[in-house]
C-alpha cells in the first residue's frame, strides 16, 4: 500500500467514526420513548489486604478473563405489558401494532414451547419494513429489540443502525471486516439495515454483495442471538429481498409503514407540544393544520411525515423565538405559548391580526 492509500484509508476511518458517534447520539426517536439505558457495573470497594500487598483489585482493568475488562451489567428486561401499552400509545400505525402484537404473541408461545421442551417449526425473526421516510420504522425496531429482550430470545435489546455507508468499504477485504464490526456491536440485539435496497451491486466492482453475504452468515452462525430488520421503499425493498435466494429464505416477514393522515400528523405536532411544555393559543391549531397540509402537498414523500411535522415545529419554534427576543420581557406563561402569529411567520406569511368583530 503506497502514502496515498495510507491516507485516504485514514480518512475514511475518520468519516466512519464521525458517524457511529452521530449515530450514537440520536438516542430517542422523535415518536417513541428512548430504549432503555444501560447502567454500568458499580465497582466494589477494593479490599484493604489487597491494597496492602499491592495485588490489582478484581474490577480493575487487568482485571476479568483474559484481560478483558468486566461487561457492563444490564438493566432488567421491561415488563411485556408495559411495552404493548406503549406501542398501544404511537400516533396512527395501526396495521403495524396490529402485526407487532400477533408477532408478540406468536414469539411468547414460541419460547414457551422451548421451554417446555416441545418442537418447535422455524420461526423467522427478522423482517422487512416498508414505506415512505417518517412512518416510524427506526422507532418500531427499536422497540421490537425491547420486546425481544423482554421475552428472553435477545440477550441485550439494543438497536444498532447502519446504511450502505456503515457497511461497505472502497477495497478489496475491507467490507468484510467494517460489516462484522457492526453485527458485533449488534449481537443480542437488532441490527436495522436503513434503505437496504443500497447494497445491490452498482457495478462491476461494488462491494455491497460482499455486506450481504456477511450479513447472511452471521444470521446464520449467530441465529440465537442477533435480529436483522431491513427497512426502505417498497417496490425497491422487494426487488432487493427477490435478488438474492438467500434473502427471499431468511426474510419472509414484512410490515408496511402507511404515511400519516393529517388528523395522524396534527396529533404528533400536539405530543411534540407537549413533551416541550408548549401549549398551542386558541385558533392556532388550525393554522397549524393548515401549515402542515400545505407543507405535505408541495413536498410529497419529501415532506417525510413525522420527520416533515418536526421541522415545521423547529420553525415555528424559531418564530416564536424571534417574536419573544423583542420584548423586554415575557412571564412563564409568554414562554409556552405558540401564536397564530408563529405560525404564519414560519409560513412566510405576513401576519394580520383577526380584528374584534363588534356585537350586533
């Protein structure tokens, strides 16, 4: 390898880390609750007799087998019932919660089986999801990880989230190794493949073929404890699953994300009010409406439903801020408040003040 490749090697792990630190730090999903933390291990106080004799006490790094340092201890899994409740309380998906409770159902009685050392027929965990951006498919499979560490079949529950980019390298031997990197991290828990159909091959000389391969192997050697969710549009995640006998015999499960009506997105504007402390003035929420409608008209799928409702909010927030910053000051009250006024702003509209009509 000459300095150039040297180099341009360096600078795609630096892209890379960038990534997964971004990644890291979207730790809730703009519909859902956050997954549930991890707490570390607290440490047990050192011995005093091993102090005296110098010897490193047993949570100490040179500590654990191997020379590995200790795992960090996992909260307990989540009651089922509070998981259904909280999937019972998302805006909308109602075809989704309908799958996801009949899955729920068909996984329980699954292990319940095993338990009882009763056979069992192969029963596919992994799945497709379909639909437009914004239909909350990243919040379900986080949840789905959730509910799998709740019924015992993952060991861990958490979400790891990757795109073509997470998985395929620009050489030879390097997509390999960056995709086992992150089935590692997933191992007890979901790994969610976003807009998957991106692997296909785009020429002679791609990579991605070389991620699924990786992908599917460890499906297989890690079948106990790993979950794959592939998610994008669907006539292209259907073309994608049909290209390759290998996905057509492991995904054989799909759910579609139906786009939002605007009573949906209205009500996800209201839950987003409400998790900030906002509270909407009277007549304001029908120019949210409005604002909304007009935003999903000209956008189409680009508007991106949830993810759409959330940038008007972050505008009209902007607005409100703006209107707030020129007085001198504002009570508590000032501060919760959306106007009509915010709203048209962050239309691009000219604000007229609804005169008083006099009483007749």
């Amino acid at each position: 390898m000459d300095k150039k490749d040297e180099i341009i090697l360096r600078q795609l792990e630096v892209i890379r880390s960038m990534t997964d630190n971004g990644l890291k730090r979207m730790s809730g999903d703009f519909w859902g609750a956050p997954a549930a933390p991890v707490t570390a291990k607290p440490k047990a106080p050192a011995d005093a007799a091993d102090k005296a004799d110098g010897k490193a006490p047993p949570t100490a790094v040179s500590g654990g087998e191997g020379g590995k340092p200790p795992e960090e201890e996992l909260p307990p899994p989540e009651d089922i019932n509070a998981l259904r409740e909280e999937l019972a309380g998302y805006v909308g998906l109602a075809e989704v919660k309908r799958e996801v409770n009949n899955l729920i159902n068909m996984a329980t009685v699954f292990k319940r089986r095993q338990e009882a050392g009763l056979p069992t027929t192969d029963f596919s965990l992994h799945m497709v999801f379909t639909g437009n951006p914004g239909t909350g498919k990243t919040m379900i499979a986080r949840l789905m990880a959730r509910i799998y560490r709740s019924l015992g079949i993952l060991s861990k529950g958490q979400l790891v989230e990757v795109d073509r980019s997470g998985l395929v390298a620009g050489y030879v031997g390097q997509t390999a190794i960056k995709t086992r990197q992150q089935i590692e991290k997933a191992l007890g828990g979901v790994l969610f493949i976003d807009e998957a159909y991106a692997l296909n091959g785009r020429s002679e000389n791609d990579f991605g073929q070389e991620a699924i391969d990786t992908v599917l192997k460890a499906m297989e050697d890690h079948r106990d404890d790993i979950v794959v969710i592939v998610a994008g549009y669907d006539a292209l995640m259907d073309r994608f699953i049909h290209s390759n006998p290998g996905l057509e015999s492991r995904f054989n499960r799909y759910l579609h994300f139906d786009d939002y009506s605007t009573d949906e997105m209205v009500d996800i504007f209201k839950l987003q009010c409400k998790k900030g402390s906002y509270t909407l003035a009277e007549g304001t929420e029908a120019e949210v409406r409005e604002f909304i409608d007009e935003a999903n008209d000209a956008g189409g799928i680009t508007f991106g439903n949830a993810r759409g409702v959330r940038n008007l909010f972050e505008q009209i927030l902007t607005e409100q801020a703006n209107r707030l910053a020129q007085l001198e000051s504002c009570s508590r009250e000032d501060l919760m408040t959306i106007t009509q006024e915010d709203v048209w702003h962050a239309r691009g509209m000219d604000y007229d003040k609804p005169m008083d009509v006099p009483e007749t």
